[in-house]
C-alpha cells in the first residue's frame, strides 16, 4: 500500500507515517525540520528546508537540498520509530539500542509524505577502473599477495610509469602491472620494459608481477619466457575495498561531525 500526501496537517502526517513504521514502509517526507541527534557526538541543526528518508531496515538520512552525503543520519537496525503531534507539529523519534543513540526530527511544515512497500531483488554489481584498482591495492595490499608492502605508485622509470612498486614478504622488490581486464601480450612487454630498468639500478632481486582479473593463453607463455608471475586479482574486491573504506570514513566523519 502505497500513499502520499501534499501539504499535509500535523495529524494526517502523524496517522501515516506511523501506519508507514508498523509495516516498515520507506517514508520520504519533504519540509521544514530541526534536528536534534544525542549518541556518537550531540549535535542540533536548526530548521531549514530538507528531505528525510527512512527506509524499511530503520536507516535514517537527513539531506540538504544540495550535495550527496546526509547532513545527518543513523544506521539501521535495532531502530524503533514513533511520530507524534505537539504544537502543530510533527515530531518524529528514532532510538536505537545498540549503539545507543536518538535522533528527533521536528517538522514546521510538511510539504510532502511519501510511504511505499518497495521490493527490490536486483544484483548490484561493482566495477572498478584501473585506477581503483591501483588505490585498492595501497588500501588493502593482501588483495595482491599477504606480505606485500606497497613504496610508491605510478612511479617513473625510463620506459615509462610503473602502476606500483613495493617488497614482498621476503625483502624482495615488486614491480607491479595492473591490468582491469584479461592481459594480453602488450602488457606482459610493459611489464618487462619496466623490470628491465629496475634491474639496472636494483641491488635485490625483483619479482615482476601482472595483476588482473585472467591472462590470455600466449600471453601466459611470453610471461613465463620473461621470468614474470601472474597474480589473479579481482576488480569487483578492489571495489568492495573501496565502498568499505568509503563507508569507514563517512561514519568517522559523523561520528565526528554531526551537525
């Protein structure tokens, strides 16, 4: 059951939105609201303007009319909601047990209520560029090999740039190829190119490395013809790597900063 409501009073907002938590329905509710949050930090922001969204799980988001991260927020689960009338005014509650920490929504004036059953059964599916690759890896070196410690990326070497240089558990130096996609023959000649001046100047042993998704067959051969290793690495964990370590930071940064 879907319903939606324009310019509602406090208590037609009061009788749906609480109809929307009992069947833990996504509300969106547009208007004009403060926010008073106590948990990881207390904070207050005074009315303004902005749109909520609390989704079936009991995730909370406060947004702006600009910018994509919540002005405010609050994880799901172990949420529970209660909306109530006071002044002509509708106050919504949200408490949350572990962690403990509350948040209240205070809304002037409803523009507009939205509370839909949603379903959604799709696949979500995480790509990432090479660039993401390369950052994935200083983020999280084990996505290549346990041991590795990363010394500097995109760094320059006669032929060219090398996408990541480090050591290996064994004290041995690592010249790293990444590729998003199957390496073909090109990237195993770069790759060489690249050992090759490293070796010039190196007084250790070097390990070459081909990172990628696969490796094409002949491209496998000149690879072991070179003295080279291929090292599988998945570009949809490098993403996740990425997501998580995104999510990390924007839970710090409000933990920190709540408004």
């Amino acid at each position: 059951m879907n319903e939606i409501l324009v310019e509602p009073s406090s208590q037609e907002a009061e009788n749906v939105v609480n109809r929307a938590f009992q069947r833990r329905a996504v509300v969106v509710i547009v208007g004009d609201c403060s926010v008073h949050y106590h948990g990881r930090a207390s904070s207050k922001l005074t009315a303004g303007e902005r749109v909520a969204i609390i989704k079936e799980d009991g995730a909370l988001l406060v947004h702006r009319p600009s910018g994509y991260e919540p002005v405010n927020w609050m994880p799901g689960q172990n949420v529970a909601y209660n909306a109530k009338t006071k002044d002509k005014t509708l106050e919504i509650r949200a408490v949350r047990r572990k962690p403990a920490e509350s948040i209240k929504l205070v809304f002037n004036r409803i523009h507009l209520i939205s509370c839909m059953d949603l379903r959604d059964f799709g696949d979500f599916s995480l790509h990432a560029s090479e660039e993401d690759m390369h950052r994935a890896i200083l983020l999280k070196p084990s996505l290549l090999e346990t041991g590795f410690k990363p010394i500097s990326y995109e760094k320059k070497v006669e032929p060219g740039f090398m996408d990541i240089y480090g050591i290996d558990r064994n004290g041995k130096l690592m010249v790293v190829e990444v590729k998003r996609k199957t390496a073909g023959k090109e990237a195993v000649l770069q790759l060489a190119k690249y050992m090759e001046a490293v070796k010039r100047k190196a007084n250790r042993e070097v390990r070459g490395i081909l990172a990628a998704p696969d490796i094409a067959k002949d491209a496998h051969r000149t690879l072991e013809t070179f003295g080279l290793e291929f090292l599988q690495v998945d570009p949809r964990k490098c993403a996740e790597t990425l997501q998580q370590a995104e999510t990390r930071k924007l839970a710090e940064f409000f933990g920190e900063n709540q408004l």
